[in-house]
C-alpha cells in the first residue's frame, strides 16, 4: 500500500483533463489524454502490491510453491492499458496530421465547422 | 459441438472476417461482400440458434475460458454469462449488422477504400456482440476500447467531406476520456474485491458501500454514460452520426448507444444492485429527463437531415434512461422495449436519409424537397418511421412510448415525489415536439416544391430497399403484436436484471448467493393496464393543466405571434408570400416552425452557444458532469 | 518541413549509430518474444523492440531506403496473418472438445524450459509477430504521411 503512488496517480489524472480542457493546440490535447492513461496505469499496477512478495516467475529468484508473491493479474491488466495508450496516441496523431492538411491551423479554436 | 460455444464462435467469427477481409480482400470486390455477408449471417444464425435455450426454457449459459472454474470461491478466469439480459441485447445487435451489411453493398459502391471500410464496420461488430454477451468487467472494457476506435475510424471515412475528421477527432477526445474514467472505476474496484467477475462482485458488494466502491461506482456510471450520449456527453455523437456514411449511421445509433444503456442497465442493477435506492433512481431520471428535452428540442433548428436524425436519437435514448432508471419491472420493461423499437424506427429513418444522399447527392434540407414524386417507396418507408418515433397508433413507438408514459406515472402515483409527475409531462411534451419535428422534415424533403437540380433523381437500387422494408414491416409488426413482444422477449430480459441471486448462483456455483446473503430487489409487478380509465383521466387533467400554464405564462407575448414585423437584419425569418406561381418561396421547409424559433430565441442562442465546436468546452462539459455525479453519489447514496 | 528531402544528407554518425544498433536490438527483441514465458517480457515488448528496426533505418538512410528494404503491403497482410494464427491457436480447444482457449498443449517439454507453457507459448509467438509487423506497418504509415509534401488537400463543401 504505497501512498505516494496513488498520490501521483490521480495528481496526472487531473493535470491530464486540465491539459485536454484548456490548451488550444491539438497536439497538447493528445499529450493530455496520454497523462491521463499513464495516470490510470499507475494506479492499477500500484494495487497489485504486496509488502516483502517476490516476483511471480517460476523458476527465478526464490519462487516455490506456497511462497509470498506480488499479485500478476494488474500487472497483466497494465500491460493491455499500456497497449491501447499507444494505440490511441497513434491514432490521435494521425487526425491531426490529416486535420492539419485539411485546414492549415492546429489551433482548436478555428477547428469548428460542425456547431449549433 | 453443444450449444454453449455458440457465443464465443461468433464472436470470433466477425473477427475472423475482419482478419480475412485484410488478407484476401483487398483487390476484388466480390471477395469483400461475401466475406461481410458471410460473417454476418453466420453471427446471426448462431445467436438465433440460442434462443431456444436461453428465451424459451430459461436457462443461462455460463462458460468459462479454458475451463478455468472457480476454486474455492474465487473466480480465476473470464467467463462468458449469457442470460437473457444480455440475449435481448446480443438480437438486436446482429440483426442491426446484417441490415447494415446488406445496405452498405450497394451504399458504398461510390467511395473507395473499401477493403477498410469492411474490415472496421466488421471488428465494430465483434466488439458490440462481446461486450454484450461478457461476463467480465475488464473484458467489457476491453470491448468498449475496440468499439471507440473503429467508430471513431468509421465516423472518420469519408476523409474528403467537410467536417468528417473533425468528428472522427472529437468523438476520440471524448470517448477515450470516457473510456479512461470506467478503467479507474474497474481498478478502483479491482482493488476492494480482487476479482474481475461481474457475479462475484455482484456478491461481494452486498450492501458493503464503502467510500472507495462509492467513488468507483460514480467513475463507471460516468464512463457508461458518456458510451451512451446522454447530455452532456451528447456533442461528439451529434457530429459523428452526420459525417458517417449512413449505413454506419444505423449502427451507430442502433447498436453502439445500446451497448452504453445495456452497461449502465448491468452496472446499476447487477454489479451494485443499487437500483432500490431513491437517489440513485433520481439520478437516472434527472439524467432522462434533461436528455430528452435538450435533444428534441435542438432537433427543431437543425437544417441538415442527418443531424437532425441524430439529435432524436439522442432524445429517444432520453426516453430509454427514463424508463429503466425507474427500479420497477414495469419501467425496466417500458424501457427494454423503447430500446428496441428505437433501433427499429431509428435505424430506417437513416436508412432513408442515405437513400436521399445516395440519390440526390445531399442532406441540406434546404435543398431538398418534392422527392415523394420520385422516390415513392423511400417516402412510403420514411412515413413508417416518421409515424413510429412520434408514437402514434398502431406502430411500436405508441405500445412503448405508452408504457413509458404508465411507468413514469405510476411511479410518481407511489413514490408521491412531484418530480416524477413532471417528468411525466415532459415525457408527453417532447413526444408532442417530436411529431412537429417530423413534420418539418417531411415537408422539407418529400413534400413541397421539387428544385430545379433534383430534376433527374431515380428510386434506389433494390439490394438497399430491402433492408427498409424488413425494418418497416418490423416496426409495424412488434405495434401490433406487443403483446407477443412481451411474452418472449421482455418479460424475461426484464426478469433476469432483477433475479441477481439467479445470475450468481449459475456462474459461481450454486448457493454462493444465499451464501453471501444476497437478497432480490423488491419489486412491483408488470401489467398491462392500457385500458384503465383512470390513468387516461388523470393524464389528460394534468396535460391540460400544464397547457393552461404556458398559456398563462406567454400572454405578453401572443400580440405579437400573429404580427412579426419582418426585421431589416433578421433576413431569414422574412416571409415572402405574394408573386408569381413559379417563383419557390421563400420559407424554406427547415424553417417552418420559425414562429417557434422566434420566440424561443434566448434559449436557441444559448444552447448554440453550448453546441460551439471547440473539443476543450465539450471536455469541460464531461468533467463538469462527472464532479456533480461524484458529488451527488458521495452526498446521497447510502 | 519536408521531410522527404530534408533528411538526404546524413550524418556518418547517424549512420554507423543506426548499423550498430540495429542488429543488437532485432535480435534481443526476438529473445524477449522466444523467452516470453520462462523471463519478463512476451509478445508485446519484443514486438515493439523488433519493429524499432524501421525507425532506426529511416535514420540512417532516409524514407527512399526505407521504402526499399520494407515492403508496406506485405507488413499489413502479415499482421493480419499474426492475428488468424492467434484465433486458429485458441479454436484448438473447441475443435478437441474442450473449451475455447484451453491449454491443450500441456504435456510437451518439461517446466523451465522453452517450449513448455502449452498453448500460451505459441500464442505469445502469434502475438510477437503480429505487434512486430503492426507496429513497423504503423511507422511506417506515419512516415508516409509526413513525408508525402505539403499539398493542399481538397475538401468537398456541402
């Protein structure tokens, strides 16, 4: 039970929604939905933490049967957070290279034809 | 091989299209159709191939992945849960995506790219299937990722339109922060329960609601709502379902939006069984009702057709959060069938206005007009629909809406809370809105003049006819047999969300719920009652009391509803009447209700201003409502 | 920025960094994947080391090289061969009798050594491959798009 990362955690959450709420260049909106997902994946692996256990790997460092091991199913639940971060990353990226093309301006305010 | 696989084979069985259609489908056109139409019907053939199973004789299937049961008491592995819940919903979904498919064959033909198109439209179908069939909460999630990225690919695809990126990139903004706030909540859970099963959490949060599951609950609620679009989560949707081509318009309207009600209708009732509380019913209706107020009556300034659509969709799905949020058997009924009909009438009122866009190359209603002429059968299909949404007899959006209408009643009759009779009004107001609505979009695009440039518009192709016609036929099917519609379909849905213990013991072993003193939500019971005088009397004493108010409450403003002067700088409400036979008028038919919009001009400026187009206001709006939510749960719920 | 042109003339440090690298990190990609089930690691981080190698040839010698050596086209249609292999691998249970994704491969090799996990060993392989060409076709594609000028992108008004 680290408090200091659970601090941290929700310390990126929320400077990651400032980020996407208030800056104007669509680049450092994507920046900010990454710090958000970072943010949550700190967060699930720090709850799989068990004081003194030994990493869950059979046939490596002192790993027997019936011995005091950290909890692998987080870190299995990071591991596809992390995966589909990068995939929204590169997702993201490519419309705003193709929403630059289109309206030669990265700025959201100007991107705005679809309103009312 | 036994029916239990069934499930999982077809799901893997889009997929698997998805993956061929890359492989061999790129080149020829013929491979990509029968591809798309052979994982379609054989999802659809299997899913139907379990209805005897799980509809009629009532058993609910549960499968483990790789056979990993339960060891002393501890769910290990993924389970796949069907009961009849989730079979309601996994119906609708294939249905929806063999329709789509066999539009889109002769919808597309037009674009290129199509290879990509297949692959998307396909893996989005997979992806709804297995969120609705799961039994796990992070496999849920996982689904509801997959389904983020391809619709925001899809809404994205007709790069060479103005606006569609820009959906494609709001509706990501969005929906990742959506997605993100549901993962917090499954971590926030996973680290009270350990567990990932929905039944076993579903046991474990037995009455223990500890500031931590509280916080989780608020997260999720808020994740699975902003899947739905209700308001204020409603702005990517209304940009998204006008710059998708519109066979995946259907779906997304159809299928997607149900996916969310289906999450929040297993989170509120299963996983926290926290429906038998007041105040979370009062945030679900609270939610209902701004939702179908806002939608319907930003529908009325539209002047393009799909948003237009779009914007009811978001106010039917209004109408379906109502009803559910209700905790009685009767609204979740109400609801389950609102939700189906929406799909039906919804999901051909797209259909047309693809055909129109197929056809006459345009969905600016100003433009339009006069095509009842030239596409009769279209018009004949969009009156089905048009009469439907606004609920009127004998089509299925009058049975649902009527019984959405007794639920809402009925529980402002024994709750003796004034709110819910309000709601009831409003309930009746926007279905009253609605039909205006309809009738300015059927004058504006099948009726009136016919414009010079639509001269040489044909009928559609027969292979997109089809589709309308089986929806239609349905709509008017399910109005008039609802009665058959409730004995097979929803009177078990209904039953499997409120029988929790049921649901446990069939995943976890049986006696695990007496076990860990599960208890099921005390309920009323559903009927019928459509013929009882009283309920008629009383509507229509407070209907006409709420009419006599507003009455009241414009009278400074009728002297001048009858004499507008035309305003020098306000051109477009300017009415031109006088002239020659073969001049076009000048109102044109997305401005008929401009009486209304005239004076309702504070509000419409206001809720323009709301709907600006820039992705940080839509974000603040997703935060805003997610502190309230937290807020509200953390002061009330106990 | 063009970047088509702009990176013609590279610097010989650049160059001999990129040839040094390049070989240490394909090969120890392909140990993390081979070895996902007896040490950290598996298909995904391998995956991701192995598609690196694209990045460091664009570095080294340009998109025109890069095009040259790595084929766009066969990357997509491999990925997507990555991920049937996966679901055919999982199907094995249903078509045995047993339950989807079942270990069925249970008794080969003893504990500890490479191929020993059963069924998951083989689908770590699938799923190596599949992010190796996935992400190589992702950069790939991204580099495509930057580097393709500065054209004006015409844009249909309604």
């Amino acid at each position: 039970m680290i408090i200091v990362n659970y601090i941290a955690s929700v310390v990126l959450v929320v400077l990651g929604l400032y980020v996407i709420m208030t800056k104007k260049h669509l680049i450092k909106i994507v920046l900010g939905m990454s710090i958000v997902d970072y943010g949550i994946n700190l967060f699930i692996v720090s709850t799989g933490f068990n004081e003194g256990g030994t990493a869950p790997i059979y046939k490596m460092s002192e790993f027997f049967r019936g011995s005091f091991f950290v909890d692998p199913v987080p870190q299995a639940l990071t591991l596809t957070s992390i995966v589909i971060g990068a995939c929204v990353d590169a997702m993201a990226l490519s419309l705003v290279v193709k929403l630059y093309k289109q309206y030669h301006t990265t700025n959201s305010d100007e991107i705005r034809r679809l309103r009312g | 091989m036994s029916y239990i696989h069934f499930p999982v084979i077809a799901v893997m069985t889009l997929f698997m299209g998805a993956f061929l259609t890359v492989v061999f489908g790129r080149k020829s056109k013929a491979v990509r159709n029968i591809l798309a139409l052979a994982a379609s019907c054989t999802a659809f053939v299997l899913i139907c191939c379990l209805i005897k199973p799980v509809l009629i004789d009532g058993e609910i299937i549960s499968y483990w992945m790789g056979n990993w049961s339960p060891v002393e008491g501890y769910a290990i592995g993924i389970g796949y849960e069907i009961d009849q819940l989730g079979m309601f919903f996994a119906l609708i979904t294939v249905f929806t995506v063999l329709m789509s498919c066999i539009y889109s064959i002769r919808y597309m033909e037009r674009d290129s790219a199509l290879d990509f198109y297949n692959v998307l439209f396909l893996m989005l179908s997979g992806s709804v299937l297995g969120l609705v069939l799961t039994g796990d909460v992070f496999n849920m999630f996982i689904m509801i990722e997959i389904m983020t990225f391809t619709s925001v690919g899809l809404a994205a695809f007709r790069n060479n339109k103005a606006g569609s990126v820009e959906a494609g990139f709001k509706y990501l903004v969005i929906g990742s922060i959506g997605s993100s706030m549901t993962l917090f909540g499954v971590a926030i859970l996973y680290g009270n329960c350990h567990t990932l099963n929905m039944a076993q959490l579903s046991s474990i949060l037995a009455g223990k609601l500890t500031p931590s599951t509280l916080m989780a609950f608020a997260l999720m609620f808020t994740g699975l709502a902003v899947k739905s679009y209700i308001v204020p989560f409603h702005t990517p949707a209304a940009d998204a379902y006008t710059t998708a081509p519109a066979s995946i318009s259907m779906v997304f309207s159809g299928m997607v939006n149900k996916a969310g009600v289906y999450g929040m209708i297993r989170l509120v009732y299963i996983i926290f069984r926290a429906m038998d509380k007041s105040s979370v019913q009062l945030l679900m209706v609270i939610f209902g009702v701004v939702t179908m107020f806002v939608g319907v009556t930003m529908a009325l300034a539209q002047h393009d057709f799909k948003r237009l659509l779009a914007f009811h969709s978001i106010s039917q799905i209004g109408y379906v959060i109502t009803a559910a949020g209700l905790g009685s058997a009767l609204g979740l009924t109400a609801g389950l069938f609102h939700a189906m009909n929406h799909t039906l009438f919804k999901g051909l009122l797209f259909l047309c206005a693809g055909a129109v866009y197929y056809a006459a190359g345009t969905t600016n209603l100003d433009k339009l007009g006069g095509l009842s002429k030239k596409m009769p059968k279209t018009c004949i299909c969009f009156l089905i629909g048009a009469f439907s949404i606004s609920g009127l007899p004998p089509f299925n959006g009058f049975a649902s809406k009527w019984l959405v209408y007794q639920a809402v009643y009925e529980k402002a009759v024994t709750s003796g809370n004034i709110f819910y009779a309000f709601a009831t009004v409003a309930a009746v107001v926007v279905s009253v809105m609605t039909l205006a609505s309809f009738i300015k979009v059927t004058q504006a695009v099948f009726f009136g003049q016919l414009p010079a440039s639509l001269e040489n518009v044909q009928e559609v192709p027969a292979l997109m006819r089809l589709p309308m016609w089986i929806m239609s036929a349905l709509c008017v099917l399910t109005g008039v047999f609802y009665d058959q519609v409730n004995k097979w379909l929803l009177a078990p849905a209904a039953g499997a969300a409120l029988n929790v213990s049921g649901y446990i013991d069939r995943m976890m072993g049986e006696g695990y719920a007496a076990e860990a003193g599960v208890v099921n939500i005390p309920v009323f019971a559903a009927r019928f009652s459509f013929w009882n005088p009283v309920v008629w009397l009383l509507l229509f004493i407070i209907v006409l009391a709420a009419f006599c108010l507003a009455i009241i409450g414009s009278s400074g403003d009728r002297a001048s509803i009858s004499s507008a002067p035309a305003d020098a700088e306000d051109g477009k409400y300017a009415t031109f009447f006088s002239g020659e036979k073969s001049m076009p008028s000048h109102v044109s038919g997305s401005d008929l209700f401009w009486g209304f919009k005239k004076n309702w001009k504070g509000y419409f400026k206001v809720m323009d201003g709301i709907h600006s187009g820039r992705v940080n206001d839509y974000a603040l709006y997703v935060v805003c409502a997610a502190a309230l939510i937290t807020v509200f749960v953390f002061g009330f719920v106990r | 920025m063009k970047l088509k042109e702009g990176i013609k003339e590279t610097n010989v440090v650049v160059k001999s960094g990129a040839d040094m690298v390049l070989p240490f990190a394909v090969v120890f990609g392909l140990y993390v994947i081979l070895f996902g089930t007896v040490s950290p690691g598996g298909g995904f981080q391998g995956g991701v080391m192995v598609a690196s190698a694209c990045i460091l040839i664009y570095l080294g010698y340009g998109y025109k090289a890069t095009t040259t050596v790595i084929n766009r086209e066969v990357l997509e249609v491999n990925e997507a061969l990555g991920a049937i292999i996966y679901v055919l691998l999982a199907t094995c249970g249903i078509f045995l009798g047993v339950r989807f994704c079942q270990n069925v491969f249970y008794d080969i090799g003893n504990v500890g050594d490479l191929i020993s996990a059963g069924t998951v060993t083989f689908m770590s392989f699938a799923v190596g491959y599949k992010v190796l060409t996935g992400v190589g076709f992702l950069l790939l594609l991204m580099l495509y798009l930057l580097g393709d000028g500065d054209e004006e992108e015409e844009v249909d008004e309604e």
